[in-house]
C-alpha cells in the first residue's frame, strides 16, 4: 500500500464481486488528481467522475472491458470536485482469482489534460490551416480559370514556355491561325515547332537574356513561310511572367499577325510612290514652261506681269519640292536612298546653303555662326537637303519672329549643326513622334501646310551617315534643332 501511495498516477480499485463495482481503495494521487477525498471515493462506482458527461463513446469501451473482461486504455474526459475538466487516461485491468473469475478491477489513471489541450489545440490548428489552403487552392483555381478565359478569348497568338523554352500552354487564337493541334505543339520545344519557323537566332537570343535579366522581347518582327497559311509577317512581344508580385520561370509570348496591316502599309508607299512619279513629269514640263516663259517676256512687260511670273515659278518650286519629298520617302521605305559620299567641307556647305536659301516671300534673316575647319565625308547634297528642311521648317514655324540662328560646332570627333528658331515650340509629347513618318503636331494641322515626311527624310540622311538627329525645344518657346556628323579630317591649312 505505501507503494502505491508514492505513486503518480491515481490507482483504484474495485470489488466486482459487489454490486455496482464499487471503488474499494484509492492512492493519494487519485485524490489528488479529483481533488475528492478518499471518503467520498470509497464505495461509489468510478462514472461520478464524469459527471454530466455521459455521452463519450468512450465509455461504450470501458463497459465492453469490463463486461468482458479484458483490459483497456482510454482517454476520458472527468471532471474534478469543483467541477473542471480533466483530461483521464485511463488504463483498466481486471484481477482474477485462481478459479478465474474476475474479483476486481484495478484502475491507473494519469491527469494528460496539458497534452491533451495541446493535441486539441495542434488538430484545430491543423484544421483552420486546411481551411485556408482550401480557400486559398479555390481562389488560385478561380483566378487560375479567369486567367486561362481570357487568355482563350483574345484576339492574339499567346504561348507560355518554361525554363526549357518548352509550350506549356497555346492558346485557341494560336492554334487556329498556325493551324497546328495543341498535341503538335504543347510539350515541345518553341524553336523545334513546325518547320523551326521560330528557330530564329536573334529572336532566340533575346528569349534567352528574359530570365537571368527581367528584360522583355518588344515588337521582334519575324517574317516566315508556313506551311499552311503562307507567308506571315508577325511581331513578336515576350514578357517572364509575374505573379502577386514575385517573377515565375514561365515567359509568355504574345505574337500579332500584322500581314495585312504591312501589305495595306505597302500598297500605300507602292500609291505614293507611282503618284509622285506622274506628278513629277507634268511638272517639270511647266517648270520648263515657266522658265520659258520668263525668258521670253516682252520688253515693256508690266511690273505685276513679272511678279505674278515669279509667284508661279515660286509656287512651281514648291510643289517641286514637296513631290521631291514623297519620292524620297519612298526610296527610303523600299531601302533605295542612292548616297553618293565624298569628301567635303561643311563650314563652306552650311554658308553656301544659307546663302541660297530661299523660302516663299519669308524676310526672316539667317545668322550663321561658328567655325569647323572640319571635313566630313558623305553626300553634300543630301546634307544640304537636310539644312533646307531645318530652315524652312524654322521658317514656317515662327511666322511672328524673324530671326533664325545655326550654329556649328567641333564636338569631340563630330561637327554639331544647330538650327534655332524663337517661334511656337513642340509639346514634349510631340517631340518623341515629330521624325516618324507622316507625323504633324496636333494643334498646327490647320494653320500650317506640310506633309510630316521632312524631318523622317532628314532622320534618315543623318543617321545613315551615322550621325544622330534631334530636338530640344518648349512649347512656345521655339525648338533647336540639332544633328551631328562624324568628322573625317580637319583641313590642315587653316589651323
Ligand atoms: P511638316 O513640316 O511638313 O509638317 P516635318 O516632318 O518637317 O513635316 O515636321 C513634322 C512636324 O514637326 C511638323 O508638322 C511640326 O508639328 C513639327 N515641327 C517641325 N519643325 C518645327 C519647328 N521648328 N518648330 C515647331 N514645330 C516644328
């Protein structure tokens, strides 16, 4: 008996011979567990413990034990005297006498309510865990199926490669205008599809720096011939996907079939181009008639006579040089534009262009400024052709002011042309977009004529001379206009 009295766990036990299986003995750790002294255990079967609640499938256990005889372990919930919950793990094992019939049942019990709680607390965890996982799984499925609805539905070619370069999704718009099967394209490497019309080098160089650098594909055009659907001029767009904010190794390619749009784009340089040329014979027949004429006038012509004479023959240069401009525009789209390069001075190009300059009835004066000495080696003509554009542009431009100032310059190892005017400016918005072809800033469309081609040509005549073409300027505040060439040499004698 002192043994188990310096016991932890709680022991009873119980005289099955009596009825009700009454509590005949108890330790002092069961009264210290149930906080119940040992005279208000003694003779009560052991359910007082659990009070109230009777319910626990446990218990259903403890009777088929005893009824049968065997031991068992459960886990129990009990209460304690002043009522709190108690957590009893319960082992109970029955005590035979030498006929074998059962005599008493032991009872060992072990307050586990600390683990349990934690084990309770760990399943509830464990559950609102699930919960949101499941709620979460079910938004990334919705977002997931909203994603994909979308991808479906545009109107443009989209894939999604991994870190292989390999399909993991085509899209419909795909599919249907390559006219391939998702099974012939999803799995496979892009640049082995069809017949390795995307094995393009340039194109796979760019794809490649996309997921080491971030850094997109932007416009790429390819230009192939498939089989099926013919020849196909696509731009290429290819971004490395990003999701709640973080970079995935997936890159999605979003590919636009622009085959008509450049077919209508070329019919229409193939009309410019032909209309030009027809406009252009007449024209030189009247400019001829013109001079003609000019020269033919009688003697006592009146003073209005000549001077209409000299407005026709100004009109006549105009329209010249506007149809000059449209033939240039189309050698330059159809790569035609002939440079005949040689060596020249600019300082003597840039006085003699001013000096011939004329622009309408415009009084504006020209101050020529600076001093190159530099030799520059490319077409004097076109250079001259480009110095006109500036000029007549200044001109046209700042119809309240009068003055207009260029300025050259020995930069480093180029000659920097300046041509300032003090009239309306450009927009900030309008100067990225002032060299594209066709191009006129909004809000002169009415007052001033032009065609928005000059400055596209004088872009083109610098750049293929590997110089750069550009603009500062502030909206009401006139624009500078600069271009640089490279110097070839510089004229020994004169320095
Ligand atoms: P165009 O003068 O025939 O319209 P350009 O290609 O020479 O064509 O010029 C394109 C546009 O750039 C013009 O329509 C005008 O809006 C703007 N621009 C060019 N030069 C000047 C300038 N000196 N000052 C203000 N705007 C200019």
């Amino acid at each position: 008996m002192q043994a188990l009295n310096s016991s932890n766990s709680g022991i009873i036990i119980t005289d099955n011979a009596l009825p009700d299986n009454p509590i005949i003995y108890c330790n002092k750790a069961f009264e210290n567990i149930t906080g119940y002294h040992y005279d208000e255990i003694i003779g009560h079967n052991c359910r007082f413990l659990q009070s109230h609640d009777r319910s626990q499938p446990e218990r259903e256990k403890l009777r088929d034990a005893i009824e049968n005889s065997k031991e068992c372990r459960v886990e129990i919930r009990n209460y304690k005297k002043d009522g709190t919950l108690f957590w009893n793990e319960l082992f109970v094992s029955p005590v035979k006498n030498n006929m074998g019939e059962i005599t008493h049942f032991i009872g060992v019990q072990n307050d586990i309510t600390e683990r349990k709680n934690a084990e309770i607390q760990l399943r509830d965890e464990k559950a609102s865990t699930e919960e949101k996982i499941a709620a979460r799984t079910k938004e990334l499925q919705d977002n997931e199926a909203f994603l994909s609805s979308i991808i479906q539905t545009v109107r443009e070619s989209l894939l999604v490669l991994d870190s292989d370069y390999r399909v993991l999704s085509a899209n419909k718009h795909f599919l249907s205008s390559f006219q391939v099967t998702e099974t012939s394209t999803v799995g496979k490497i892009l640049f082995e599809l069809g017949n390795h019309q995307w094995d393009i080098e340039a194109l796979k160089q760019l794809l490649m720096k996309i997921l080491p650098t971030n850094n997109p594909v932007i416009d790429f055009e390819v230009t192939h011939d498939f089989p099926y659907i013919g020849r196909k001029v696509m731009l290429v767009n290819a971004y490395r996907i990003e999701f709640d904010g973080h970079f995935k190794d997936r890159i999605l390619i979003a590919i636009e079939d622009i085959t008509d749009r450049k077919e209508i784009e070329q019919r229409k340089d193939d009309f410019l181009s032909v209309a030009s040329h027809e406009l252009k014979t007449p024209l030189t027949s009247i400019k001829g008639l013109i001079e003609v004429l000019q020269r033919l006038k009688p003697e006592n012509s009146s003073e209005k006579f000549i001077s209409i004479l000299d407005k026709v023959a100004g009109q006549a240069d105009r329209l010249n040089l506007l149809i000059n401009q449209l033939l240039d525009t189309s050698k330059i789209q159809s790569g035609h534009i002939e440079l005949h390069k040689e060596p020249f001075e600019i300082d003597q190009l840039l006085s003699d262009t001013i000096s011939n300059f004329k622009y309408g009835d415009s009084n504006h004066r020209i101050n020529l400024r600076g001093k190159t000495n530099a030799i520059i080696h490319g077409d004097d003509l076109q250079i001259s052709q480009v110095i006109n554009n500036l000029l007549s542009n200044a001109i046209k431009y700042s119809p309240e002011d009068k003055v207009i100032d260029v300025q050259s310059d020995k930069v480093s190892n180029y000659v920097k042309v300046s041509v300032t005017d003090y009239g309306i400016g450009i927009s900030r918005s309008d100067q990225a977009k002032i060299f594209d072809r066709f191009y006129r800033a909004q809000d002169i469309q009415q007052k001033f004529a032009g065609l928005g081609i000059g400055l596209y040509i004088c872009q083109q005549i610098i750049v293929s001379h590997d110089g750069t073409l550009w603009v500062e300027s502030e909206e009401g505040r006139g624009a500078t206009f600069n271009f640089t060439l490279p110097i070839m040499k510089i004229q020994e004698n004169e320095e």
